[in-house]
C-alpha cells in the first residue's frame, strides 16, 4: 500500500477587527457599526458588548450565501 502524502493548509485571517464607526456599506439602509459596552469585569465579572452592524461590514459574515 503506497503511503499517505499528507496535506498541510495555510489559514490566512482577512478578517477585519470590529471597531466602534468602521467603514461599511455606503448605502442609507446599512447601519452604522456600534460598540456600546454593557458590562464589565471591574463591576460586573464580566465583559459584555452589545454590537450594531449590517452583514456588508468589514469581513463578510454571510459568505458564500451572500450571493446565492
């Protein structure tokens, strides 16, 4: 039995870091993006955001059904 090649895949990240006013789709319907903390660890124990951003922001979060 001939041996196994193995494979090795490279991850590359193009995401983009989520922030507080990033660029995003230039059309009036598409929502500002908007970090708004809701708790944090020094007074609550925890870290929580809550984020505002439609689906044409930075990295696509719907890919590939974006376009099908």
């Amino acid at each position: 039995m001939p041996a196994r090649k193995s494979k090795i895949l490279e991850t590359v990240d193009l995401t983009y870091p989520i922030e507080d006013g990033m660029l995003r789709f230039p059309a009036p319907w598409h929502p500002d993006v908007s970090l708004k903390a809701m708790g944090r660890i020094r007074t609550v124990g925890r870290r929580t955001t809550c984020i505002t951003m439609g689906s044409h922001t930075g990295t696509h979060m719907d890919a590939p059904l974006h376009f099908i």
